[in-house]
C-alpha cells in the first residue's frame, strides 16, 4: 500500500495528537507518536486534505489545548501548503455522523477524493460499515497500512 499516494483526511484529534512542538525540535527517531508519523507521512508522501471550516476547527481545538499561538500558525502553514485544498459542494454527507459538527469531515472526504478519514472520534468510526471510501479508521490501523 506505501507505494500509492493516497487521500487522506485528518480529523482534529490527529492533528491534536501530533502536537505542535515538533516544529521548533528535533523529532525523535523513532518517533513514538503516531498521530505525528502519520501527519508526516500524508504530508510527505501522500495527498493530505483540508478545506476551511476544518481549518478553523484545527485552531479552534489547538488554541483550547493550549498551543501556543505562534505554533499554531506555524503547523496551519505547514498544513496549508503541504495539503490540497477541497472545494466544498456537497451540503450533506450521505449518511451523516450522530455529532453534526464532524461531519465536514466526511464530506471534504468526499468532495475531496479520499481514500481514508483518520480519526479517533466514535461519532466518525460508528459510521466505518457505512462508507466503502472514504475507508474510515483509527491513526493506528492507517499507519500501520501506510508505514508497511
């Protein structure tokens, strides 16, 4: 599966658990975070997807967990020119999460092309029988794939 360039949408517990202060340090290696291998690895090798209210989401939670601002702008730079922006023109997923705030995330999924939404959210992961593509799994089960 490596060899592909796949699609990927991170929801905001990905980018939450990947942290921010990766940007101004050394990452260890190995890195024994996965959300930040993970983040890495769609921004290096595959096609990372995004598109504005996600990114709003993105600072929004990355301000409430206490980020620094500065870092904060930092990783959205860094997300903004390593992943593609999607123009949203679905107004509704076709089967919706039970919290209605995660459902832009299946639908830039979904008007973006993805292969996968990465999430830990079970409002996202109780709907993975529901969707054959985008496939949606835990950070643990994509790198995994991803990292094979």
């Amino acid at each position: 599966m490596s060899a592909a360039i796949r699609r990927v949408v991170l929801d905001t517990n990905q980018i939450v658990g990947a942290g921010s202060r990766w940007l101004r340090a050394s990452i260890p290696a190995p890195d024994p975070n996965p959300h930040r291998r993970l983040l890495l690895c769609v921004a290096q090798r595959h096609t990372g997807l995004y598109c504005d209210p996600i990114i709003r989401e993105y600072i929004e939670k990355l301000l409430d967990h206490r980020h620094p601002p500065a870092r904060v702008r930092a990783l959205v730079a860094y997300l903004m020119g390593s992943f593609e922006s999607v123009a949203i023109v679905s107004s509704a997923a076709p089967v919706p999460p039970s919290d209605p705030d995660d459902e832009i995330f299946l639908i830039c999924a979904i008007d973006g092309d993805a292969d996968y939404l990465v999430s830990e959210d079970h409002h996202l992961l109780s709907l993975k029988s529901r969707y054959e593509r985008p496939e949606i799994g835990r950070c643990s089960e994509i790198i995994n794939a991803f990292e094979r």
